[in-house]
C-alpha cells in the first residue's frame, strides 16, 4: 500500500497540499472583484473532511455570511450522502440493501431517490462499458482489499468462489416503483467508482440553489465546476500524475474525474495491483494508467474514468464517445514508455507545464 501526488489541480496560488496529493491553487493572490463597489463578489474557500477523502468547495459570493452558510449547507448534503451510500459503513442504506441479499435473491426493495439514481446511471455505464465499469464489484475489491493489508495478492480459488456475487445483469431496477432486486446471494454494491461525482454535482446544485453559481467543489482527484470566476471564461485546471507532463485546461459548467493507481495499490512480485478491479475476472489492474474524463455532470465523469480504466486505449475511448460531451486522456505508463490517448474533442491544453515536484509525504488517511 503506498501513496503517491496525482490527479488535478486548479491553478494560480497553492494552498496546502491535502492528503491526496493534490494542490489546489488561485488564480491571483488578491481577491478578484467585480460588480458595484459597496457589494463587490470575493472568493471563498472551504476544506471538509468527507468520503474518505478532503472536499474543498471554492466559490464567489457578495457576503461571507451568505457564502459561509451555502458552504455549509453543501458540506452537509455530502456528508448525507455518504451516510446513504457509503459501503464501509455498515449502516448506511447501502449496505443494507447488500445485506438483505445475505440470505439469498432478494424482491423488489424501495430505495431513496438518491441511491436509485447512482445505481441507474451505474447500470447505463456498466451496459455500456460491457461490465468494465460495474458497482456489483465489491466481493472482489473487498478481497482486493485484504490483500493490500496482508501484502498478498488474492488465490484465483479465493476469486472463484465470490464469482457468483458479481455482474451488473444481477442488479435489477425498476424505476417505475423505485425498487431495487438483487438476483444472486451475498451480492456486494460498491459505489466508490461513482458516488463521490454524484455528491460533487449534488453539493455545487445546493450552492446553486442559494444563488451561488460560480463555484467549484473538489472531492479527492474529482472536480465539478459551475459557472467561472468572474472575467473568466473558466476554471483553470490542470491535469497531473504519472510521467506525463502537467496540462492545463480551462472549465465551466461540467466536470472532471480522475483514476488511477496514485493512491492506493499493492505492490508484489514486481507489479502495482490498482484499488480498480476488473469485475469480468476479479483481477486487480496492474497497468499503470491514469484516466481523467471530462463531461458534463461528476457523477457520469466519475463512473467513465474508472471504466475507462478497465478497458484501457483504445477501447476506452470509444465508450466515452458514446456519451455526449464525455471526453477523456488517457496516459499508460509501460513497460516501454508512456504513451498518451485523447478523444478528439479532449480540450487541448493551455499550456504544457513542467511536472511539479513530488507533493510531500502527508499522513496517511484511513484506506478507503
Ligand atoms: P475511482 O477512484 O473513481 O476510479 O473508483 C475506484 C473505486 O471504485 C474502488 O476503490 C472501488 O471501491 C470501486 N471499483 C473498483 N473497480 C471498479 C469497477 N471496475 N467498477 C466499479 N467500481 C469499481
Ligand atoms: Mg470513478
């Protein structure tokens, strides 16, 4: 298990490296103000311990207080959310509903609004991805990881026997009734791939909802923005890890989702065994491909950068082609050199940064 820096950063001015690696940055070192004089819009920053990771919520507003409460108020849906879908909490709704599949195939089972819609835009990418991406996943991450903390990866026996468990054709909705059915026992759900982008779009609809729209929300390697800085045309990001050079690329109103092995890994016997499982063979990925997606909400970008690190280049790029305004880079460090993929429509870089030095070692967070 090790971590490393990675993912995206929005540039001008660093602030703190947060435990992940990622730094985020301003765009100039005083306030930019625009508007009349006595109300003029500031930036604000906020920093929330959520979901395994840091979410850091930056936005423009005309008063603190408004500004303070709306961070607040979008802190508190995330942290809602994760009581609903987390699956290391044994209470949450998610975990429930796995555990009612304990004793065999389940009937239809209600579930909240907020769970259902993760589950059916997690059955539209596990359709389209062929299973690559595939929320039933979760027997084999959890023996994924065991194995980081015991330093050995899983037998194919081990894998054999929870095989039975997983396959997104298992998972049955019906939107109709907003019912759920899970059609094989001891089924697992895991939304770690998904449910961070669908908290990042739900926490920036909260600001919306206040009135704050030129906002952005950063939940580990995953951001959501709304509307730019003000005199922006966008938020300025740029897109870090493995040994390809830092790009950076301007956004408004979407939003961009990082995977890779940057984080959590196991290595043994010479390879780096990736925290992202193919759920057709149960077996760890153990390529190094670092995949960030663009599209127009969190959650789609999120659940797209994990399948897409599944199936690789160029297999990848196709399943992003099929969703509009999705667009992903692909960089794939092997054995002989990097190599890098983009969808044509990936926006070209700003620049071309050099790669920054490596962040810090920080304390390591509880895995995840
Ligand atoms: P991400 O960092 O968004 O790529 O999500 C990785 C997390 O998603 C892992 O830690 C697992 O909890 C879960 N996961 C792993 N492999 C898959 C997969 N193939 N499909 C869906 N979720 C996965
Ligand atoms: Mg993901």
């Amino acid at each position: 298990m090790g971590r490393r820096a990675g993912g995206a950063r929005i540039l001008g001015r660093t602030l703190p490296t947060t435990a992940m690696g990622l730094r985020v940055l301003v765009l100039s070192s005083a306030p930019l103000v625009v508007g009349c004089a006595s109300m003029p819009l500031e930036r604000f920053e906020y920093e929330r311990a959520a979901m395994g990771t840091r979410f850091r919520i930056v936005l423009y507003a005309r008063a603190r207080e408004a500004a303070d409460s709306a961070a607040e108020a979008a802190f508190a849906r995330v942290a809602a959310l994760e009581g609903e879908l987390s699956d290391y909490d044994e209470r949450s709704e998610l975990s429930r509903l796995s555990g009612a599949s304990d004793s065999g195939p389940t009937g239809p089972i209600p579930v909240s609004a907020d769970l259902f819609a993760v589950l059916e835009c997690s059955q539209r990418v596990a359709a389209a991805s062929g299973g690559a991406f595939d929320v039933t996943v979760g027997p084999y991450v959890r023996l994924w990881r065991r194995a980081r903390r015991q330093g050995e990866p899983p037998g194919p026996e081990r894998l054999r026997q929870v095989a039975p468990s997983v396959g997104f054709r298992r998972l049955a909705l019906d939107r109709g009734r907003r019912t759920v059915r899970l059609l094989a026992p001891a089924m697992r759900l895991d939304l770690g791939g998904i449910a961070k982008g669908f908290a990042l779009d739900e926490a920036l609809a909260v600001l919306a909802r206040r009135g704050i729209e030129r906002a952005l929300v950063l939940g580990g390697g995953d951001i959501a923005v709304g509307r730019p800085p003000p005199g922006r045309a966008g938020w300025r990001i740029a897109i870090v890890g493995l040994e390809a050079p830092e790009e950076e690329i301007e956004l408004a109103c979407a939003a961009v989702a990082t995977s890779g092995d940057l984080e959590r890994y196991l290595d043994f016997g010479g390879k780096r065994y990736s925290h992202i499982v193919d759920p057709r063979t149960g077996r760890a990925l153990d390529e190094r491909r670092l995949v960030s997606v663009i599209a127009p909400g969190g959650m789609l970008a999120d659940a797209l950068a994990t399948a897409v690190s599944v199936l690789g280049a160029p297999e990848g790029l196709a399943l992003v082609e099929r969703f509009d305004g999705a667009r992903v880079r692909v960089a794939i460090l092997a054995p002989d050199g990097l190599r890098v993929f983009r969808s044509p429509a990936f926006p070209p870089a700003l620049s071309s940064l050099p790669r920054p030095p490596s962040a810090p070692p920080v304390a390591p967070e509880p895995l995840r």
